[in-house]
C-alpha cells in the first residue's frame, strides 16, 4: 500500500472508528500514533500495510488457531456464499452445514452434550448459558435458584451479563457492572494465592473450601450455575493447580449447581487436548465455545447444551410453548461452513497433538530461558499458552511498580522487534498463544524475540 493510501486509511480510522480497548483521547490526539493497518496473513505471521511482517505470538485473539491465509477455509466460504449466503435458523429451518457442525460437536464435546445454540462471539454464548440456567431452573419450578458464581480474574465476556461473569474490575468501572445475581469466589492461581507452606493440592482444597462456604452463606436453593475456564485466559494465562477440578466438582453436583465449561480460548486444541475439559477431567453440564470453531475465518459461537439441561427443556415445551430465544445470524450458513472447514483440519492435521508436541517444547524452552532471570517471578503454560509474570524480586514475591509498567514496555520491545506477545491486562505479565500449527523452529523464534525483548526492558531497569 502507498504512503497515500496508508495517510488516507489512517485519517478514516481516527475519525471513525471506536476501537475495542484502546486509550480513546490519545489515539485521537495521535499521542498512540497511526493505527496499525493489517493486510495480510500467512501461518503465525502477518504483515502491515508498510509490508512489515510481525509473528503472531497471540494468533490474534487466541483464536487463529489453525494460521493465516488457508485456502481451503475460504474456498467453503465462498462456495456457501454462491450457493446461499443466510438463511435464519427459527422454526426450524436449517442447513445441511449446520446439521453437520451440530452433530460433530455433540459427539466431539466432553461431557454428555445434547444440541448446539450459536451466535457470533464468546460473549453472547455466555449470555446464553446465563439464560438457559434462569430458564432451566425456571422450569424445574426453582425460581430462586438464579445466582451464577464466577472466579476472581475469570474471562467471559464484555456484554452485560457475560461481563458481569467476568471477574476483572476495569471490565466493569463505569459500566454498570456487575448486575446483580453474580458472585465471586478465588482464582486458582498457586504462586499469588497459596498461604505459606500450603502445597498444590492443599491451595486447590482450600479453594473448593471457599467456595461451599460462599455457597452455604448464601444458600444452595438460589445458587444456579459456576461458571469457569479450564484454564484462567485473559486473566493471566494460569493454568490450574494439582486437584483443582477434583476438588470444586463434587461440591456442585453436591449442590446441584450446573457447571459452564468456558473453553472459548481451550476448545479445539490448545492445551493439547481437544478441549480443557478431557485435559483436567471436568464434566460440564454446558459447554460455550467460539474463537477456535471457526480460526476466526467468518464470527461463530456456540453454547453447548448438556442431555441434563436439554430433557428439562424439553419436558417444559408443552408448558411454556417455543424456546423463546435467538438471533437473527444463530446458526450463520457461512459462518457454519467456516467451521466445517477449520473442524476438518483440526481432525485431518491433528491440531491438539501439534499443540501438545510442540507445546511441550516450548513450555521446557520458555522455563529454561525465563525461568531464572532476576525479574521473573513464574513461567507457566500448557500446550501452546503461556505467561511471564514479572516480578521486583522473585524471592518475597515484591510486586513491581505498576507505574513502570514492565509488561506492557516489554511488549512493546518485542512488538519493535517482530513478534506480537500480549501485555495482560491483570499484572506485569507477558503472555502467548501462538497459533496452533506452530512449528518448533517457530517457537525457537517467537523465544529469541521475546528474550531479547526481555533483556532489554531490564537494561533500562539497570536489573
């Protein structure tokens, strides 16, 4: 792209868009400078307007999974567009594409899964799964019991409810949120959470002791659904201690509390399993997914519906007549032809065992090159995710000034040295999530970067 047209394109995005997460005075001021300007991907990599090229360490949004530029995803696109681009899902009507995704995911999913709902995103899956919690337990003749539970530093979404669930304050401030019906109880992370000498296991106890506790305090009958990630995402990219899952799960179904699988970043592959759940043998009742269905390839969502939730669903028909809940794009014929297409490569390329092998590579790599520097307090992962928490001193576990904020420079310096890594928005943590299809070789670079990046945020430190 010429000088003129990047001038020209950047002038239309300053005066028009509303950026998602973005300081709205400084980009307008132009104190951010000129907005990036994406043309084109291949694989992990991308390249701008200027034709600079970029790894992307995050595959985006933790969502490209299976790389950039694949013909084959485009090509069912474009076959479904010529042959019909929408047609509404309401009254039953359907597409052979989304008969097909919704039985591969009823057989695929963990747990005993029964239909599929889509929509376009993470969030409104997860303001699905809030309803058809209210719904459930509405026609169980439970009106009390309502409330959701989510987890301190938990992700689930930014619309009203979905960001209610999520459990990071600047996601609220201003906002509006949270409404009420949703509590709160600890994250499962070991290094800032443990009590001195508490082991793995203990912390994991302890924190299933917390939330029975919040569950008696306010009462069983109002308590409808927990809600979770197999593996906390945006809120630090921290996988869960030893016996976690064993311990929070005979606690709900003591209750009868259902329980929302978010695997909306750990579908599809990412901690190297297929989902998070068959990973840490977790038996959800729902099941919202998104990012990896489609690779990002067209907008699709889904909310999983367990054979337990669904008979009652189905039982209450006669009672309440149709299921009065939907959007115009539920069930998109091209977003649905995406998924097919990318589901294909996940099963024909093994995508979970690539994230596995090559995940465990790079896991022992980012251990051995970060672990001992004198500004890290942890690294941690699973599969092909990962995060650098950086510390003042990782001996007493000194936060470091957040007026420095060593992330989000650190970031930057890797982001001027070709690779795209996350600054995380709950801590001075630098995280990864690289696309599935990353080779070892890949992985080799995105650390050089990344250590380099490192090396010289700690230079300026004088550290």
């Amino acid at each position: 792209m010429d000088k003129q047209k990047i001038d020209l394109v950047s002038a239309q995005d300053r005066g028009a868009v509303l950026h998602p997460f973005t300081h709205l005075k400084d980009f307008a001021s132009g104190k951010l400078g000129d907005p990036t300007i994406v043309e084109t991907g291949k694989g992990i990599t991308i390249t701008d307007a200027t034709g600079r090229e970029y790894i992307d360490g995050f595959a985006g949004l933790y969502c490209m999974n299976v790389g950039y530029g694949r013909t084959e995803v485009a090509e069912a696109i474009s076959r479904q567009a010529h042959k019909l681009a929408y047609y509404h899902t309401y009254a039953a009507h359907t597409t052979d594409e989304l008969a097909r995704l919704s039985d591969r995911l009823v057989k695929m999913a963990p747990g005993k899964m029964s239909k599929v709902f889509y929509g376009l995103s993470g969030s409104d899956a997860n303001e699905t799964q809030a309803k058809l919690v209210w719904y459930y337990n509405n026609l169980r003749g439970l009106p009390k019991k309502k409330k959701i539970i989510s987890r301190d530093r938990g992700y689930h979404g930014c619309s009203v409810v979905s960001g209610s669930m999520t459990g990071m304050s600047f996601y609220h401030d201003f906002m509006d949120l949270p409404v009420s019906g949703i509590l709160r109880t600890g994250a499962a992370h070991y290094y800032w959470g443990a009590e001195p000498g508490e082991t793995e296991q203990q912390f994991s106890q302890r924190r299933a002791n917390e939330l029975e506790e919040l569950i008696l305090r306010e009462g069983p009958d109002t308590i409808g659904a927990f809600i979770a990630e197999p593996v906390l995402g945006t809120g630090g990219i921290t996988p869960p201690p030893a016996g976690y899952w064993a311990a929070i799960q005979p606690i709900l179904k003591k209750y009868d509390i259902l329980l929302i699988a978010d695997e909306v970043i750990t579908g599809f592959g990412r901690t190297g399993a297929m989902f998070g759940c068959d990973k840490y043998d977790i038996e959800p009742d729902l099941i919202t997914v998104a990012k990896g269905l489609t690779s990002a390839y067209a907008p699709l969502s889904a909310s999983i519906v367990g054979e337990k939730v669904y008979k009652v669903m189905e039982e209450g028909a006669d009672k309440v007549g149709a299921f009065s809940h939907g959007y115009t794009y539920s069930g998109h014929p091209i977003g649905v032809a995406a998924a097919n297409a990318v589901l294909d490569i996940v099963e024909q390329e093994d995508i979970p065992g690539n994230a596995a092998r090559v995940g465990e590579y790079f896991q022992k790599s980012m251990q051995e090159t970060f672990g001992a520097l004198p500004i890290v307090g942890e690294v941690r992962g699973v599969g092909l995710m990962a995060a650098i928490e950086f510390v003042a001193d990782p001996l007493t576990k000194t936060r470091l000034d957040p007026s420095l904020k060593v992330g989000a420079r650190i970031s930057k310096a890797a982001r001027d040295r070709g690779l795209i890594a996350r600054a995380m928005p709950h801590g001075e943590i630098l995280g990864f999530a690289p696309p599935l299809v990353t080779t070892r070789e890949e992985v080799d670079r995105i650390i050089d970067i990344a250590h380099r990046a490192v090396l010289s945020v700690m230079g300026e430190l004088k550290i």
